[in-house]
C-alpha cells in the first residue's frame, strides 16, 4: 500500500483495536464466535483479493463501518444490545430491531462495493451495473438466512438464539427485505448523484 492508501491503514488499525476491546466478555461467547466466523471469512477475503483486486477508500469505508456495527452486535448479542435496551425502555418495544438495522445497513453499505467490482471486474455498464448489485446483495441476504436456519437446526437452542427469530415466523423474510431496501435506497442515490452530476458539468 502506498501513501495514498493512508486511510486505509486508519481504519485497519481503528477496527483492529475495536475489535480487539469488543472481544473481551462478551455476554454470550458462544454466540459471538458463531458471529464472528462471518467477519473473519469476509476480511479474509479483502485481504486475498487485495493485490489483485484493490477496491477503493469509500468501498473500504463503508465495509468498515458495517463490520463496526456487526462487531458490536455480535459483543452483546443481537438481541440484548445496549440500543434496544433503549428502545424497549423508552417506546415499550417487545422485539429488539438492532438486527433490523443491521440488515438495512447491509443494502445500504455493501451495494457499492459490489458494483465497483462489477463494473471493474466484470466490465458492467449503465442500467445493468445499478440493478446487479441490488440482485447480488438481495441474493447474499437470503443465502444467509438460509445459513442460520442451518444453524439453528443443528446447533439447537444456541442457533435459534443466533438467528434471533424473536418469535417472528416472518422475520427471515423481513431481513432479506431490509437488505433489499438498503441496497436500491444506495443504488438510486449513487444513480441520481452521478445523474445529477453530470448535468451540472454539461451546463
């Protein structure tokens, strides 16, 4: 990494010592390494591709601020975090939402690294390079989902506190959703930014 890459080595280094500071006592260390097997295989991931395939500051921030969220959800548990003790005690909620924010931060956070790559990559261009990233993201949402059920199934007790269904028959499909939201809420803005943009160039 060269200078210009500085931000980089700020936010590396931030999360690193996040991460570090969250992983001591958790509420349930069960869940939190079932949380973590997640982030650990994603940033393993960036740091093979990485060479090859350098993605830019503003894909590397937005990744790091949704793996700040996920770190933090995974320290005190989706359920039980310090926001949804909030929630519940000032609007009299029965559910904690902390997950369902996280799942709009999914769309909203991960829709543009993915088209980066895949107009860079994958050479996609106009309409295409917008709507892609929505249907990769959705796709990720609901292969996830999948994979906690998986969870759930097998690890008994623990995984169904991991998936954090909270007696919600519908709740794998209202996450999926969020995710879907957040990524067309990113692409739209991304579309009309750039729109908006180039008609201020052309004037």
């Amino acid at each position: 990494m060269g200078k210009k890459q500085w931000p980089l080595y700020v936010m590396i280094t931030v999360f690193v010592v996040y991460w570090v500071f969250m992983a001591i006592t958790p509420t349930d260390r069960m869940q939190w390494l079932m949380e973590n097997i997640l982030l650990v295989s994603v940033i393993l991931v960036l740091l093979f591709t990485y060479k090859k395939f350098p993605l830019s500051q503003l894909s590397y921030l937005f990744i790091f601020i949704f793996l700040c969220f996920h770190t933090y959800g995974a320290h005190y548990t989706y359920q039980g975090t310090p926001f949804d003790v909030w929630l519940k005690g000032a609007f009299h909620t029965h559910r904690s939402y902390y997950d369902r924010v996280v799942h709009l931060l999914f769309g909203l956070l991960w829709a543009y690294p993915v088209r980066e790559w895949l107009t860079r990559a994958g050479g996609m261009r106009g309409f295409w390079s917008y709507a892609m990233p929505v249907a990769v993201v959705f796709g990720i949402s609901a292969f996830f989902e999948i994979i906690e059920m998986g969870a759930a199934y097998v690890a008994g007790q623990v995984g169904q506190e991991y998936v954090g269904m909270q007696g919600d028959v519908f709740d794998s499909e209202k996450d999926m959703g969020l995710g879907l939201i957040g990524a067309l809420i990113s692409m739209i803005l991304l579309g009309w930014n750039r729109k908006h943009g180039e008609t201020k160039l052309a004037r």
